[in-house]
C-alpha cells in the first residue's frame, strides 16, 4: 500500500510528464475562443467585411429599399401607359385619354411605320440655322447646319448609339408634321406644344455645336432660328424597273423668336 502511494505520488510529481489532452470529440469539447457573435452579425465569420448592401446602415438600407419601390413604381406606369396608347380603344383610354396622352407626347411616342405595307422610302434630314446677336449689339445669321448629318457620323460605326442621335431628331419632326397642315398651321391642341418641343432641341444643339461657337467667337446669343426639312427619294435598286426621282425638296418653316430663358442656354 505504501509503495503504491509512493509511485503514484512519483507519477503525479513536479517531474512528471504531463498527460496527454483527449483528442477533439473526446473527452471534454475544447473551450471556445471567445463569445459567438448573435444576431444579424453572427451571420458573417469574424473579420471578414460586410460588402454591397449589407455594408450600409439600417438607415441607408432603408432609403436604397424606397428608391427602388419609386423606380419600380415608375416603371410599371410607363409601361401601363406605353400599352394603353397603342392598345385599341377601351373602357380606361375613353375615361383617361387625355392623361395618357399628356403622359405620352412628345417623348414617348410610338410609331409603327416600320411595321407598315409601305415602309418609308425616303430620307429625310433636319437642318437649321440661326440669327445670332454679337456682344456690340450687332446681328448676324448662320449657315444651314444638317443636324441629322450629324447624328449619322456619330451612330456610324458605333455599336451601342444612344437613343437621342438614333430618334429625338426623327421623332421631334414627324411629331411637328403630324400636327401642322401644310402652310404650317397648327391643328389641334397639340400644335403649339411641337413648336416649342422642336425650338429647344434647336437652340440646344447649336449650343453643343462647335461650328456656332466658332462662327460667333463664342460671345453671341441666338435670338431666333429657322428649320427646314431636305426630302430625296430612296434610289431604287440597280434590278428594278422603277424610275424615281432623287431631286431634294425642301420645307421651311418661318422664324422663331427664341425666347430669354431658352436663348441663356444657347450661344455665349
């Protein structure tokens, strides 16, 4: 009994080597490092960052989750709008026309001639010019700048043109035939609306045009333009028997007054 004592206190002495610990799923579990995270921030293993949405405070949570209700929102209108112009006449367009018209006209309208038994077969290209008014007072009038010469280098060549050189041109001008018989009248209510819709998109390219602001020095301001259209005939085919006319005809339209507040965003 003695000797047992004294080679088990041997055994458990300062010298003694240390047992062995019980491998992991043995024994006792291994304590833990520190206390687990709970809660949302749980969800990511320590030190590694939060990235895109999750990165932001609830707050700008919040206002990312509105902005994409008012997008969402905006969308699902246009769209309900776009099908009610083009659709047939029905109960809802005879109710609220008028709104989705407004909503419309003239940015958004559509045109289905490419889809017609005649599609079109002419070119036609909008040109301007302008009466400009130096810093001396004195007056001067331009040359006829072919803006939709313009837009044509720019869509040429390049594989995704944006919409505005491939149709606000276009669309701005057929919005203003469809609503001015020929001695350029306005008919109907929406005939003054295309005047001014086609007058700021003048003044608005002769700004950005580098040639204007050549020919002025940079110091005039347009006080009024002028817009003509050049129709020619598309020359049919080398096999066709048809005999077409490719003489351009033109359409002028009068002067106008471009007004203060549109003339500030005009030529300097």
């Amino acid at each position: 009994m003695d000797a047992y004592d004294e080679g088990s206190d041997a055994r458990h002495g300062p010298g003694a080597p240390s047992r062995p610990a019980p491998p992991e799923g043995r024994g006792a579990p291994a304590e833990s490092a520190g206390p687990v995270p709970s809660g949302p921030e749980g969800a990511y293993p320590l030190g590694e960052p939060r990235t895109g949405v999750a990165a932001l405070s609830l707050r700008y949570r919040i206002a990312v989750a509105l902005a994409l209700a008012v997008v969402a929102v905006g969308v699902c209108v246009h769209l309900g709008m776009t099908f009610l112009h083009v659709a047939p006449a029905n109960t809802v367009t005879k109710a609220h026309g008028e709104a989705v018209d407004d909503w419309i006209y003239p940015e958004f309208e559509q045109n289905w001639k490419l889809f017609a038994p005649n599609p079109l077969q002419q070119n036609i290209s909008i040109q301007v010019r302008a009466g400009i008014r130096g810093p001396e007072g004195t007056t001067s009038t331009t040359g006829w700048y072919d803006l939709s010469a313009e837009d044509g280098r720019a869509i040429d060549g390049n594989l995704l043109p944006s919409h505005t050189q491939q149709n606000e041109l276009r669309r701005a001008w057929d919005f203003y035939v469809a609503t001015h018989d020929g001695e350029n009248r306005p008919v109907g209510l929406r005939g003054s609306l295309s005047e001014s819709y086609l007058r700021r998109i003048m003044v608005l390219r002769l700004d950005r045009d580098d040639a204007v602001r050549a020919a002025t020095g940079g110091a005039g301001v347009i006080e009024r333009v002028q817009v003509r259209s050049r129709t020619s005939n598309v020359p049919p085919p080398r096999w066709s028997r048809e005999k077409v006319s490719t003489t351009p005809s033109y359409r002028e339209l009068p002067w106008w007054k471009v007004p203060q507040d549109e003339a500030a965003g005009g030529v300097r």
